[in-house]
C-alpha cells in the first residue's frame, strides 16, 4: 500500500472517530436534558404521589444505589446547578414632598395721582377790577308842622290780578273787606279807592274798573252796607285775564291815566297789591318807584302794601314768590304777608298800619342811623316810636304835638 493510500485511510478513521465522539456527546447531551424535563414535570391527572421521585444522588458524580440500574457502571453526570436569579427588585420611589411655599405678597403701592392743574386761561384784555365803592353817610333833616284841624287824606288803589288762579283769592277779599274799612269810617278819615288789574292787555292796562264814584268816604256813610257790597263786586275782576301778571305796570299805567283826578296833593298814596305770581311789568322795580315819588316829591307820603306769595308750599303749583313786590315795599316803605296767610288778619293789620300813617310823620329817606326827634328845637326822648316797616314816627296818644309844633327828625342816610 502506497503512502498515499496509508494516509487516506488514517484521515477516514480519524474523521470516524471525531463523529463517533461528537455523536456520543450530543446523545448523553439529549437524555440528560430529556430526563430533567421527564423527571420534574407533573402531569395535571395525577398526584404527587404517582409521580416517580428522583433518585438519591448524594454525592453527584458517584453511582446511584439503586436496584432497578441494570447498568452499575453508569455515571451520572453531575448537574449543572441551577441558578436561579432574584429579579432585583424595582424600588418604590420615594415621593419627593414638596414643602408649600407661602407666597410673598408685595402689596401694590397706592399711587396718588399727581393733580392736573388747568393752567386759568391768559385774558386777551387786562381787566381792572371794579373798586369797591366807599360808602358816606350824610346827616338828613326833615321838618313838619302840625296841623290838627286839617283831616288826614289816604287815596288806596287795589291792583288785583286777574289770571286763572286768582278767584278764591278775590273772593276772600271782598268776605273780609269790612274789617279792613270799619275803623276809617268810625274815625272818619277822609278815604277814596280805585281797582285796576295786573293785565296789560289794551283793554284792560291800567284800566279803573272802579273809582270813588262808588268807593269813598261819601258813600259809605251814605249806605254803608252797599258800600261794601260794591267793593266786594269790585275786586271780583275775573280769572280769564293774562298769565303774565303785571302789577307794578298796571300802578304805572292807572296812575298815568287817572292821577289827575285820583291823587290830592296832602293825602298819603296808599298802594295794594293781590297776586299770587312774580310780577313781570317791563322796567326795573326802582323806576316804578321813583314814578311814585314824582307824584309826592315831598316824601314820605307813599306806602305799598302787598298779599302775595312769599313762600311756595309746592313747586308744582300755579304761584311764584312775589320779590319784585317785596322789593318796591323796601323801597317806598309798607307791609308784605302771605296771600296764604288769613285775610281778616292781614287786612286788619294792613287798616291798623294806614290808619297809624294819619297820625304820624313819615319819612321819605331810609335812616342808616339812630332817629333824633326834635318838637320845637327840644329833643324829645320818649313818647314816640319808630315803625321801621312804614318808615314814619308815631307818637303816644299823650304826647302828641299841638297843632303849630314845628317836629324835626334828624338821622345819617347812605349816599355811594
């Protein structure tokens, strides 16, 4: 046999044997692995006692005493242990506790608005301020004579208004016109009235819708029930007349037309008015006043007398308050009440306060100072009174002047 061939057939066995040895590892690999998996599986219809036990291998690697091993020599192969791993466990996470935080509040800061000033506009022309003007007092006299034997004279004219609202008003007058007169009758004072309205419409401004023909001494003591009566019908002028009520013109506009044969020099100028409105004649009030002074320019000898409104009791009312006849009273001197107020009383007071002017001495300046009273160059310093209202000095029944008395009256009197 070449050496070729000699080499082939040692190659073929080794070849032989390395597969034989490869083969008995791979089997004793299987049976091992098929007898654990035999040997510790339970099957689900038997219980544990059925169940082959495993042999007693106490010392692995030596050979088992066990009878039905018909194979003594068998060695068992030691086990690879099993190990058996503890999953390590996943830990349970703290929870991170969060302290709460008290927040710090920083208050909002209270802002003052810085003001806005409005610069004041810048005059396009300088004004000079209007000075005040000073105020002298000068000293007035003012002298009369006593005249007992001469009778006193009062002319009285009644401005009645005649708007819508005014008939209860006029009917309240004529009811209570006696208490007013009584007492000129009684002390004969030499008296004649006349009735216009505060409507200056042409038919009726300034019109005489009664007149001493029916409204004088004369006649009431000719009747003095009718006399009455006729003034009671008198002042009755009607509420169909303008709602712009002007007393102070219908005065004007009567006197104008009718002084001629109305007005006597030496009586007292008596003026009475009835509305329950504002007058709202044209001109300012002082020139309706200085009207009055140019028919008596030796002063003193004019009185106005208002019933009108001086206080509302609603603002929803027909009424107004009367200031412009307030006013003309300040100027000239008289009385003023409340067309609300009772008529007996306020006529009674108005007859007492004409009745005193016969036997008194008006003045015809606003005094600014105490009243000095002279009766024949003495000063006299009781026994008379000054009635503010009227504007005059009255004397006590006792100490009246005897007739020739010269009586003085001195006092200061603002002048601008």
């Amino acid at each position: 046999m070449t050496l070729p061939h000699i080499w082939e057939a040692a190659m073929v066995k080794l070849n032989t044997s390395i597969v034989g040895v490869l083969g008995l590892f791979l089997l004793i690999s299987c049976n091992q692995e098929e007898y654990y998996q035999k040997e510790y599986l339970t099957p689900y219809n038997k219980s544990l006692s059925d169940v082959p036990q495993p042999q007693d291998l106490s010392k692995p690697g030596e050979i088992a005493n066990n009878p039905s091993n018909n194979n003594p020599t068998e060695v068992i192969p030691t086990p690879t242990p099993l190990v058996i791993v503890t999953p390590t466990p996943t830990p349970t996470p703290i929870p991170t506790v969060i302290e709460p935080v008290t927040p710090t509040v920083t208050p909002t800061p209270i802002v003052t608005p810085t003001p806005i000033v409005t610069p004041d506009p810048t005059p396009s022309d300088f004004v000079t301020p209007t000075p005040t003007p000073t105020i002298n007092k000068v000293l007035v006299q003012e002298r009369f004579i006593q005249n007992a034997t001469q009778a006193k004279k009062v002319d009285i004219l009644w401005v009645i208004d005649n708007s819508g609202s005014m008939g209860n008003d006029q009917e309240n007058l004529g009811q209570n016109f006696n208490v007013f007169i009584r007492d000129f009758i009684q002390k004969d004072i030499d008296f004649k009235m006349a009735v216009t309205t505060t409507d200056d419409r042409p038919e009726f401004n300034g019109r005489e819708i009664c007149g001493e023909s029916k409204l004088s001494l004369e006649k009431a003591k000719q009747n003095q029930n009718q006399f009455i009566t006729d003034f009671g019908n008198c002042v009755k002028v009607g509420s169909y007349g303008s709602g712009w009520e002007k007393g102070l013109n219908g005065m004007y506009q009567y006197l104008k037309n009718n002084a001629n044969h109305f007005l006597r020099p030496d009586a007292y100028l008596v003026v009475i008015v009835l509305s329950d409105e504002e007058d709202q004649s044209n001109l300012e009030v002082q020139a309706y006043a200085n009207s009055l002074i140019n028919y008596k320019p030796q002063g003193g000898l004019i009185k106005y007398y208002g019933i009108i409104s001086t206080f509302l009791t609603s603002i929803y009312g027909a009424e107004r308050i009367g200031n412009r006849y307030m006013q003309m009273r300040d100027l000239v001197g008289g009385s003023i009440s409340d067309i609300k107020s009772d008529f007996y009383q306020t006529l009674t007071d108005f007859g007492e306060s004409i009745l005193n002017l016969t036997k008194s001495f008006a003045i015809a300046h606003r005094p600014s100072s105490d009243i000095t009273v002279k009766v024949n160059g003495v000063k006299i310093e009781t026994g008379w009174t000054y009635d503010s209202q009227n504007r005059s000095i009255l004397f006590d029944d006792n100490h009246i002047p005897n007739a020739g008395d010269e009586i003085l009256l001195e006092f200061l009197v603002e002048q601008p």
